[in-house]
C-alpha cells in the first residue's frame, strides 16, 4: 500500500512524539478489566538531543479504561535530566509544545511545552492536562540547565 507524501509525514511527526513506557504500579484493584494505575514513562525532547522527561500520570483501568473511553486524572509529575551531551542541531521556538497525547476520548489531553530561559541558559519543560470546554491549573515544572558554553539557538 503506498502512502500519500502528507499522510506518511504525519504518521512520521505522531510517531515521533511516543513516549516509551518506563513501569507502573497499581492503585486500584478492578475486577473487571485492567487496573488503575500510575505509569512513569521516558520522553526524549525531539529539538535537544542529550535531554529526556520523565512523567509520571494516572492511567484509568477497569471496562472503560481497557476501551478507552475512560477520562485519565489530570494530575502528572515531570522531571527532566541531562542524560548525555546537550546538543541543539537547529534553531528553537522560545516556547513549543513538544509532547502531546490524548487522555480521554475526545476532549482532554495531556502535554509538555518546552520554554527557554535564555537569561538563565536554561531549558524549562512544564506538564499540564488541557480540555476543549475546561483545563485544569495543575502543573508541574523542571528545569535543565545548560552549559554556558552552548548557546541555545532560537528561531
């Protein structure tokens, strides 16, 4: 089967947006289905290499969970290391989204936006859940410094 040229590139842009699934534990016991749980998962950052997030958020178990068609927590941690040599091979946004998945059926996900700190020389990434109609104010931010030696080009 042969791909259309827009097609294929936005297969490429979502797959390249996957989180790799580090573990989880369970927090509720379901019978029916599988359970409730909080699932940490590695993200490398797309425009820095060297740069990984860690989040951690609830996943929702049980009928509508294994359909997906259940409505995930809003609440998600986030922690962002320096895990090899920074490098920046094209110019950045001052502030992008970087991470973006879809935690109910339609209306809600969950995102990371990458900001600079370019007085600081710093990389901030913040996590929040969003809705169509409401969002919610819970957040959680980190921050990767990075050496003075490397400018952090922007666009």
């Amino acid at each position: 089967m042969r791909l259309t040229l827009p097609l294929a590139l936005l297969l490429a842009a979502a797959s390249s947006l996957h989180a790799e699934e580090i573990g989880s534990v369970d927090t509720v016991f379901k019978f029916i289905g599988p359970d409730h749980k909080i699932v940490v998962e590695a993200f490398d950052d797309p425009g820095v290499s060297g740069v990984t997030c860690y989040m951690s958020r609830a996943k929702t178990g049980g009928i509508k969970g294994a359909f997906g068609l259940a409505e995930d927590k809003s609440e998600a941690s986030i922690a962002c290391r320096q895990v090899g040599p920074i490098a920046i091979a094209k110019p950045i946004r001052a502030q992008e989204e970087i991470f973006s998945e879809r935690t109910s059926l339609i209306f809600k996900r969950i995102r990371i936006v990458r900001m600079v700190d370019a007085k600081r020389n710093s990389l901030v990434y913040l996590t929040y859940s969003d809705r169509v109609i409401e969002g919610s104010p819970q957040n959680s931010v980190a921050v990767v410094p990075v050496d003075r030696a490397i400018t952090i080009p922007l666009r």
